[in-house]
C-alpha cells in the first residue's frame, strides 16, 4: 500500500515520528505537501468537517482509513511494520511509551512558547528563559532519566529489549533536536543518558535511516520547528 | 475482573477521565491512593524501574496489565465494556478523539501553569493572565469549535453517531471543567458550541454517571487539579 502522509511542508516538528517510522520500514509513501498543489489538498482536508476530519497535521491516508494523532498513526503503523510488538501487552506498552514522548515533545514546544501557540517567540522571549530554565531544572532529567533507565532494565539495546520499536525512533528524535536546540545544555547534560546516546547512534546506523538522513527528505532542523535554537535560551 | 485505578487521591485531574468510563460502564474498581496505604503503593509503583512502569499517574491494573496514559487506559476500556467502536477504523478514531482531547487538557493546565508544572501558579500570575487571554481568543473556539461541529455532522447525539463512547464522557468533563474555572467567560461561549453542552446533558443524564456525579467518589473541583477557578483568570 501506498501511504500519503500529509505535514506542514517545511518542518519536522511532529510529522518527523511519522516519517522516521516510514523510513525506517521501507515504506512506500508520500509526503503530500511537499508536493505541487499539496499544501491546498491538506487543507482541504483539514477543513472537511464530515467524516472523520483530522484536527491538525500530522494525518496519514491509508487506503480507506484517514489517521491523525502522531501516537495514533505511529500505533497502526507499529503493527503493521514489524515496528511494535505483537502481543496486546507489548503494543499498549509501547503506545504508551510514544504517549510520553507526546507529553515531553509539548514541554519542549512550551519552551520557546510558554504564553501560547498564537503568539510569536518575539513576544515572549522573557517568559519563554524563564521556562525554559526550569525546563532543563526539573524535566529534562525527569523525562530522559525515565527512558535512559527503561532501556538499561532491558538490556540496554532498545527500550523494549532485543528489537527496535517506533518509540526507539522518536527518542533518536528526540536527543538530536535537544543537541539542535540546547547545544550546550545538552553536551553539559549527555553523560547522565548514556544509554540513551547510544540508542540514538544505534537508530542512526539502521541502513534506511541512514539513507534517509542523507537525502533532501529530511528537512533540516530550523526555528519554525518544535526544536529551535534560540541563543538566549540555551546556556 | 476488579481494577486497581492509582491515581492523585484529591484531584480529578486526568484520572477523571478514566473514572467517567469505569463509573458509566459499571466496572468494578478501587480507586487505590484513595484509600489506606493508597498513596505509597503508588508511589512504589512508580519509582520501579523495571517491567512497564508508568511515568505518571493515572495507570490502571487490569489483570497482570499495568496501563499507564489516560488515553491508553481509555482505549483498552473502550474495547472491554463498549465505549468505542469494535471495528478498527472507528476505534482510531475515537482514540484519535481523545488524543485532541488530551492535547486540549495540556492547555488547559497551562492556561494557571505556562512557566511550568514545577512553579506554584503565585510565582507565574502575570504570564497565566496573558496565557489564559491567548487561550480563550484562539484556542477554545478553535478546539470546542472543532468536536461541536463533529457531534452535528453524526446526528447531534454523541460523536460517532448514536452510541455514546468514552470521548464523549470526557467531553461532558471538559465542558463541566470549563464551567467551574471560567465561570463568566463560558457563559458568554457556550452560545457557539450548543451541541456540546446538549451533549453534556446528556452524559450528566445516564444513570451511571448520575450516581457516580452525587456520590463521594466524585472528587469536588479545587484549585490542585487542571481546572482551576482563579478570579484573577476569569472576566
């Protein structure tokens, strides 16, 4: 099956969990508004009000099934790619991994945009520090220590143990855009995650992950983006 | 099969929503912190660092499952006691559902906490004013405007047509919720989003739900919880 996966055309932000687990399976797909006319076919969709109408982007076509929700489509895709367990326990286990990553991925937004999505980081650039402060005081550690241990505890190859899932991916994901956004928090921060640093080389070696972080599909990390580098806001 | 639901003992907060559908399907629960010894079987429970321990509360027991992720936790219930669609199309999509829910809860919560969860809400009064005036310009109409015109494009029931599913109790909670911490500013909404409060109607009717809102199970709204009545926030 061909796959349309439709995301905001010039950034990873949420729609990068999607494309990686695509990626990674080899999977056929297209990014719709990347293409001529697709940014206007989204919106459409978007503005569909029957049916079963995403609410934002990321969404993905899957012959008659339309799927929005990261977690949601990176759910069906799991089953579907070898990249989730089988068993019910092991698939809501992973799920609810991914769902914490959700939660951190919002916390990370919030850092360059604690008053809200509608206005600009111009515009709240002292609260947007002061966020961002207690960010990296008491969530960061909270948030990856959880992962980094869950890895250890199986094993210390991927977070469910011997093979790679979804959520392995996300969390690549995640450690590349903290080492974007916060270069020097983060290079202060690594060495309480060692595990999870080497989950992130071992994602980035995987052939089609490779291949993919080479070509013109991975968009490069930039300030519109859920993972910014503001210079006030890293150390 | 009896379920151990570990939740905050003296908020609604995001149990709420798992405590709608165990409460409307009549399962049989113990709602665990709440009652003696509660609170540190919790917290032991969280600080494992080995099987699938959750990361926060709310997780339920079901069996040798351990769930954590409100809207994990609702799509095993959903399928167990008929609160979503069996067929897989249909069962994303109320999943989708609550997911966009759960997006909206976050910003709920940030409307009193956009510095973070760590600081006391009297440390970040000034930016919850800006947060909050953000919040209901853009936000409310945009989400409520959202699952309202849903309900009216399937009948105006419930939001997948004429059976009600776990998504819709947790809307009667988010319109409840809104009510008690914004009491003038949903007043002068709730004209734009009529099917809504219909639906809260009706939730607020079914016998279930209508013992369990009179009964002490129903923990009262306070200023601990997501929503939170600051005068300071509303008109």
């Amino acid at each position: 099956m061909r796959y349309q996966l439709y995301y905001w055309p010039m950034i990873q932000g949420r729609g990068e969990y999607v494309r990686l687990a695509l990626e990674d399976a080899g999977a056929d797909y297209t990014d719709v508004a990347r293409g001529k006319g697709g940014m206007s076919a989204m919106m459409t969709m978007m503005e569909a009000r029957k049916g079963t109408p995403p609410f934002a982007p990321p969404f993905l076509k899957a012959g008659n099934l339309m799927i929005a929700q990261t977690a949601n489509i990176l759910l069906y895709l799991g089953a579907r790619h070898g990249l989730a367990p089988k068993a019910e326990a092991g698939k809501m286990w992973v799920h609810q991994l991914q769902l914490t990553v959700a939660d951190f991925v919002l916390e990370i937004h919030d850092t360059h945009h604690p008053l809200g999505p509608s206005l600009y980081y111009e515009d709240q650039k002292a609260p947007a520090k002061k966020r961002t402060e207690e960010f990296w005081k008491s969530r960061v550690q909270k948030y990856l220590g959880y992962f980094d241990e869950i890895v250890g505890a199986n094993g210390g190859a991927w977070l469910t143990g011997r093979r790679v899932t979804y959520a392995d991916l996300s969390l690549f994901q995640i450690v590349e855009g903290l080492r974007y956004a916060f270069p020097k928090r983060m290079q202060a921060f690594e060495k309480k995650i060692p595990r999870l640093t080497a989950l992130r080389d071992r994602v980035a070696e995987r052939p089609n992950i490779k291949a993919y972080l080479a070509s013109e599909r991975r968009i490069p990390f930039n300030e519109e983006g859920i993972f910014r580098r503001y210079k006030a806001l890293d150390l």
